[in-house]
C-alpha cells in the first residue's frame, strides 16, 4: 500500500492509495491524479502506521516525473478510473515494507 499526497495550500494532504508496481511505477485511480500536476503530487511507500515514527523499516517519499491517465477515464461514470505514476529519481530499492503489489 502507498499513499498519495497532495500539494495544495502550503503543505502535502493524504489525497489517494496506491500500489507499487515497479521500482519505478506506482498504480492508482485516474479520479485522483487527473489534471493535476506531477509537482503537486508524492507518494509515501512503506509506512504501516501513521502515527508511529518509531517503525522498524522507514517509509520513503518521492515525487512524481510523470502522470499518466488512462485515455478513455471518463470523470462521470469513472469508467476506466486507472492512472500510473512514475517516482522521479532513482529507483526504488525494495525492503521488507517496499514490494511490489503480485498481479
């Protein structure tokens, strides 16, 4: 599981979940990324609880390169509600809390 964040007034708000895919690709809802920009998004991969800083295995945020839509995503019947995200930077290094969903 993974977390999107959203930039909006100052500060970055939980928006969206997600999945890993890849150690480059995140996969989530079209409804939650379209027209908005890759600089106002981040992913959050790894964190299991909120509200502990204490974890055994530390959750990573990167910002997102690139959002892609699925072309036929319709915003009133939300069919087709599927987007990919690509992490900017380097891969993403998989650890005991950061794998890839099994499809």
């Amino acid at each position: 599981m993974a977390g999107i964040p959203q930039y909006k007034n100052g500060q970055f708000k939980h928006k969206c979940g997600a999945a890993l895919l890849t150690n480059q690709w995140i996969i989530t809802a079209a409804h939650c990324v379209k027209d908005i920009a890759p600089s106002n998004l981040m992913v959050r991969i790894g964190e299991y609880h909120v509200l502990n800083s204490n974890e055994p295995h530390p959750h990573v945020d990167r910002r997102i390169r690139k959002v892609v839509t699925h072309k036929r995503f319709d915003k009133f019947t939300y069919e087709y509600d599927i987007a990919l995200l690509q992490v900017h930077g380097d891969s993403l290094k998989y650890k005991p809390n950061i794998i890839p969903v099994c499809l």
